[in-house]
C-alpha cells in the first residue's frame, strides 16, 4: 500500500465497537447480505441494544456468526430485510421481520427507496495500491447501490474477503467515512445430498441442455446435482446471478468456455458467491470471473442476449394451473422473490432458452406425512411466486412437460403426469371438480 494511500487508511481505522457508536436511536443500519454480512460490526451493534430504541436493520439472506438478528433484541431493533435467510427465518419467529417483495433485478428501488440507510456495514477485503476494496464474494450484488443510498459508510475489512472483477465491484477508501478490521472465515455450505428423485430430476433436465448453452444455477440439491451432471457437455456459459461449487467444478474442469457468450463473451457472469472455502479461493483475483450488480445479472433483457438460455429453478409446490410458489407456503415467508422471475422471463427471451421449474413430486412434513408437491390448488395462505403464465418446463421425477403451449385443461393433465402415481386419481377428482377438465 502506497504511504498516502496508508496515511488516509489509518486516519479512519478504529475497533468496531468505537465505529458503531455512530448509531442513532431511530437509524436504519444495513448488515450485508449473504457471505458479505459483517459479523464483527454486527456483534458490536448487538451490545449497544440497551441504549438504542427503533433501530431498523436491512439486510438479504444474512449469514454468520453473530446473533444480533437471529436473537433479537426487539426492544431496540426491527429487522427489513427481501430474502430471508437463517437469521431472518429465527427473527420472523421472533415476530420481528418485515418482508419486502421485489425482484433481484430491480434491487436499487429497494436500496434506495425501501430501505435507504443512515449507516452502512460493508464487509471488503483489503485495499490494493491505489485504495480500492474490493466488495468481496457477495457485496457486488448491491453494496453500490447501498453506498449511493447511506449517509455513513463503515467498512470492515477481511483479509478472507476475495477480491473479484467487474463493474461496481469496489470502494475506495476515500468513499468510506469509517474503516474497521476483523478477520472471519466466510460462511460456507456444501450441498452433495441427492437423493434418487434428485438425480432422475436432475438427469430430465441434463438431457435438454444442449452443447454451448448458457446456463443459470441457484441453492439446493437439484442445481447443484444438474452442474455435476454436465461434466460431458462442451463449450458452456455461464450467465448466473449464484456462482456455486458446481459451476466451479464446471469451469476448473473444461466445460465451461464461454465461448458462445453474446454478453461478456469468454466470462463467467454473476453477481454473488455462496460455497466452500475452495469456492472463495476459485473466484479471488480470477479474471476468468465477472461480478456485476443484480440489477444487470437479473435484467431479463441482458439475460436473453445468451443465446441457449437455460435457467433451473425451485419450488414448494405447483397447482394445476402452474402457478408456483417457491418463497411463501402457507402463511409464513421463507425465503423471497429473488431473482426465480427474472431468470425465469429471461431464458424465454433468449434464442433457443429454456426455463426449468423442478420440484420432487413429494415431501414428507415434520409429522412424518408425506404430501403431493403437485396440488389441485395452493395451500391456504400460500403466495405464487413464479404466475402461471411465466411457467414454461416443469420437471419431477416422473418426467419434463412444456406447460407453455398447453391449454389450462391438457396442462393439469399434463402436471397430474408428473405427480407421484399414489396421488394422480385424487388429482384429476379435484381438477373436475374446480372445473378445469370434465
């Protein structure tokens, strides 16, 4: 680092507890988001309930160590947040989260309208030569987005934070007002469980990607089973707002090129990382790698450039008429919108995309019932996520319809196909009963 660039670096270091006291009773205060959240400032806040009342925390999907939300004091704080993850889910419990709908690609009206910070926590990594941090594994998603919308920024640097390329990518130490240190292994996860359904879903959807496609994965075992499982296809892209271990694997093993790419040809495009270890090391100073907000990853008409789009989704459960839900079932919000629609949309746009929503024809609940994921209709209280007329592919053990050039009738006889044998008779009696076929 050079001697001024350390000089202005020093003039603003302090611990976090000292950077925190910058909190107002009344403040809204973002966290972070996903592996980017920091920990240290967080834990820092949390000591400081006692004298704090009607602090709004922001956040997305938050992860780590710290239990400022997880347990929260909700005397002092309430929690925004658009995507919920372990930490929302524990404060939901608590009754103290209050959920923003949005789509990923239109995540700077939530930065800047929704929930406009008066102090921001940014976690980054350490500075280069010239004073510019890098937003690390998932803060390029919107921590732009964020900067513009705060009064106070705060960072807290993370020697463990990898540096990555792209555009919006960074922060200079001349933008930030408060500069903290804290040294933390970044949340990891390791999804290797498929099951049987899993891997015959999966192998549905690996038979209808063709060579030089783009491709888009999420969290969960079917994603993460279908990037494994395309180990024998040649020249593929990647155009994914996640970048998991299977993509990864994907790239170190030769099947990724992209070089069929008409957006950001011969890069791997997303705008955040969520993995193992061996994953934040992969993506650190790979220029092979381009991280860019969600409001251009997520953008359906940026997306549809790539020509061979192929986007594989989640979901709850699907109702005969193919509505999906895939972040509220029954009264209670689990995840969020993301970014399910925009890929969704986009694939279809593109020349020659596809979109996938996969889902195991069953689950068995907490009881120890299993249940249809196919159902006549949605489950009280539940939300659509994904409309049924956005819904193109759907894909369960049992076989992959395109619902899209199906009437309302031939597609619920078309998604009954695809529910577990047990429950089709049951389905057609309610589908004649709401009317849907005689």
């Amino acid at each position: 680092m050079k001697d001024r660039i350390r000089e202005m670096y020093m003039k603003k270091i302090m611990t976090s507890e000292d950077a925190v006291k910058v909190v107002k009773s009344g403040d809204t205060v973002f966290l972070g988001i996903t592996s980017s959240t920091a920990d240290a400032l967080c834990d820092a806040l949390e000591k400081r309930a006692d004298q704090l009342e009607e602090v709004t925390l922001t956040t997305s999907h938050a992860l780590g160590s710290s239990t400022l939300v997880s347990k929260l004091d909700k005397r002092a704080f309430r929690v925004v947040s658009c995507f919920l993850g372990p930490w929302e889910r524990a404060a939901a419990r608590l009754g103290s989260v209050d959920y923003t709908s949005i789509h990923l690609s239109q995540i700077d009206i939530w930065c800047s309208q929704v929930v406009p910070p008066d102090v921001a926590f940014l976690e980054v990594s350490p500075p280069d030569e010239e004073g510019y941090m890098s937003y690390g594994s998932s803060g390029v998603s919107f921590f732009d987005h964020i900067r513009e919308a705060a009064k106070i920024i705060i960072v807290q640097v993370n020697k463990n934070a990898p540096w990555v390329y792209g555009d919006r990518n960074k922060i200079h130490i001349s933008q930030v007002d408060i500069i903290t240190e804290a040294d933390r292994p970044l949340p990891t996860i390791d999804q290797n469980n498929a099951d049987e359904a899993v891997q015959t879903i999966s192998s549905h959807i690996i038979e209808q990607i063709p060579d030089g496609a783009c491709i888009q994965l999420g969290l969960g075992n079917v994603s993460s089973t279908v990037g494994l499982g395309l180990g024998n296809k040649n020249d593929l892209g990647i155009h994914s707002e996640l970048m998991t271990d299977s993509l990864m694997h994907l790239m170190k093993s030769g099947v990724v090129s992209n070089r069929y790419k008409k957006f950001k040809k011969w890069k791997s495009v997303t705008s955040f990382a969520y993995g193992t270890e061996e994953l934040y090391r992969f993506i650190d100073h790979n220029k092979k790698m381009y991280f860019l907000p969600y409001t251009v990853v997520n953008d359906p008409v940026v997306i549809a450039k790539n020509d061979n789009f192929m986007s594989i989704n989640t979901a709850f459960c699907i109702d005969l008429y193919g509505q999906v839900c895939a972040d509220h079932l029954a009264g209670r919000q689990f995840s969020g919108t993301g970014g399910q629609v925009d890929f969704v949309r986009g694939a279809q746009m593109s020349k020659g995309g596809k979109s996938f929503m996969a889902v195991t024809s069953t689950n068995t609940n907490k009881r120890g019932e299993r249940q249809s994921k196919i159902v006549a209709q949605l489950p009280k209280g539940s939300l659509v996520t994904t409309t049924r007329s956005d819904v193109q592919y759907v894909v369960t053990e049992y076989g992959c319809v395109d619902l899209k050039p199906l009437t309302m009738g031939d597609r619920a006889k078309a998604l009954i196909s695809l529910a577990h044998p047990d429950y089709r008779e049951q389905l057609k009696e309610e589908a004649k009963a709401l009317g849907i076929f005689s």
